[in-house]
C-alpha cells in the first residue's frame, strides 16, 4: 500500500494542493541537476514562462523512456540466457515499463498542450533555443539516464524524484509570479487526453500535482528496489 496520496485522473481541489505545493520545501538537488537548472536559467532566463516549461516537458520524458527501454533490455538479458530467469526479476522489469511508460505519456500530455498554447498566443519559437538546444540536451539526459538505470537503477529513482520536485515547485511558483492567469480561459484539442481545466493557472496547478504524483512514485520505488529509506 502506498504511502502516497496520488492524484491524477481524480478531482481534486486544486487551489489547496497548490497551496500545499508553496508550503513544501521539495526535495534537495544533486550537482548534477543543479548544473541543468543552472544551464536552463542561463538559455531560458529565471522567469517562469511557457516557452521554458516546455523545454522542461520535453527533457522530462527521458527518464521514463529510459526506464522502459532499459527493462525491456533487461528482460531480453534473462530470457536469451542459459540460466532461467527468475520470476523477481521479471516483476521488477514489467513494473518498471508500465511505470515508464505512463509517466512518458502524462509528461507529452504536458508538451502537447503547452506547445499548442504557444502557438495560440504566437509565440516565436528560435531556431537555437527551441530547435537545437532543446534536441542537444535532450539527447545528453537520456544517455545519462539510460547509462544510470543500467549501473545504479537506484540513483535513477532517486534522480527522478528531485527533478520531479523540482518541477513540481516551479509549475506552482509559476502560478503565484502570474495572478494574470487566474482570469485567462484556455481551451485546447488535447484536452481530449488530458483532464480539462478553464485557465491557465489550474493548468499549472494541474501539472504541478502530476508532477507531484512522478516524484512520489520515483521515492517510492527508490525504497522498494533499496530497502532504505529515501533522504529528502
């Protein structure tokens, strides 16, 4: 049983886990996710923006893929073996795909409606900054993440679960830098993938507590394939 409380796919009262969310101190950040916020913060400014968060979205799914990629590997290593494979590790590869590959899918939910609403607003998109930067660190976080998952799976989890709190935090704070949002309507087709929300803010909100749910989820199978206890 989780120790968790998730909350995608049910109604939920946005405001107060958003006000939840501001009250937390999330999670501590390793070197190495420090260097890449540093680095975002220096191509994408400090300003909670859009276009920003879909860069976020866009290098979120890589770990996901990873982990599914990696299992799915995994289990080709016990199947084409002269040993029998073992029915623990053939659990642990199918959980970790069917993590993956749910959490991939709600993070491109991200990307789709983020993008989309920047092509509502007009908003230009750089050849630099949203064409090749984005596919540089893109390609860059998933070879460090695949390369984590083979070696040290745990610190896989474990890296996950701070980059989700991470982002958790910044959807939310996104919200309090722009009250603007609370009163602007958005609508999108993707939607019909994703629950529908009336304004951008709850959108935020919205993102920020499946974020949320990612971090939980990465904590909880840190403990799970360790046997100790994460540290915050």
């Amino acid at each position: 049983m989780s120790k968790f409380e998730y909350t995608i796919g049910k109604e939920v009262d946005l405001k107060e886990e958003w006000e939840k969310t501001l009250r937390d101190e999330g999670l501590h950040s390793n070197i190495i996710l420090r260097c890449m916020y540093a680095v975002m913060d220096v191509i994408y400014g400090r300003a909670r923006e859009i276009d920003k968060f879909l860069v976020i979205e866009i290098l979120a799914r890589y770990p996901y893929w990873a982990w599914e990629v990696g299992s799915y590997l995994r289990l080709t290593r016990q199947y084409a073996n002269p040993n029998f494979a073992t029915k623990a590790g053939s659990d642990a590869a199918w959980r970790h795909i069917n993590l993956g590959r749910k959490s991939q899918d709600n993070e491109q939910w991200h990307m789709f409606i983020l993008e989309d609403l920047m092509r509502q607003r007009g908003m230009k998109r750089g050849f630099v900054k949203h064409f090749v930067l984005p596919r540089l660190m893109a390609f860059g976080y998933y070879v460090l993440t695949r390369v984590m998952y083979r070696f040290w799976p745990a610190w896989s989890f474990d890296m996950n679960a701070r980059f989700e709190s991470h982002a958790e935090r910044e959807y939310a704070h996104a919200v309090k830098d722009h009250p603007e949002w609370e009163a602007e309507e958005i609508d999108t087709e993707y939607f019909e993938y994703y629950p529908k929300v009336r304004t951008l803010a709850d959108l935020f909100r919205r993102i920020s507590l499946d974020e949320r749910d990612h971090k939980h989820e990465s904590w909880e199978e840190y403990e799970r394939i360790t046997g100790r206890e994460f540290r915050p």
